[in-house]
C-alpha cells in the first residue's frame, strides 16, 4: 500500500500486512455494505460495523498477509 489508511493502530497493521489490490477489494465491498445496509457513515455504530467488517474481511483466521 502507498499509505496508511488511519493514524492508529489498524491502520498501521493494514498498511504492514495488506497489499493494494486486497485494499481496494475491501473498499469495493465496503462500499456495497454502505449500499446495502444504507449506512450513515456520522453514527458511530456504522463506523464499528464497518471496522468489524473490514477486520474480518482483512485478516481471516488461517489466512496469510500480503
């Protein structure tokens, strides 16, 4: 990745373990869980639904990083 999505911790593992395409296939999918779940991105809890989401779809168990 050319950078660090977030200036914290996840953002910092993201930027160590996730390579480029893996993040723009994330944020192709987070962008259809928006769509779909019609997500206001200002509510906190949507912002923690799409951490957990992004967690998951990122760093599944079994699974090694780019």
């Amino acid at each position: 990745m050319a950078f660090q999505p977030f200036p914290n911790e996840l953002g910092k593992r993201v930027y160590d373990e996730i390579c480029g395409v893996c993040w723009g296939e994330w944020l192709k999918f987070q962008q259809q869980l928006i769509n779909h779940y019609g997500l206001n991105l200002r509510d906190p809890k949507a912002k923690e639904f799409l951490i957990r989401n992004m967690e998951q779809f990122l760093f599944k168990p079994g699974q090694v990083g780019a």
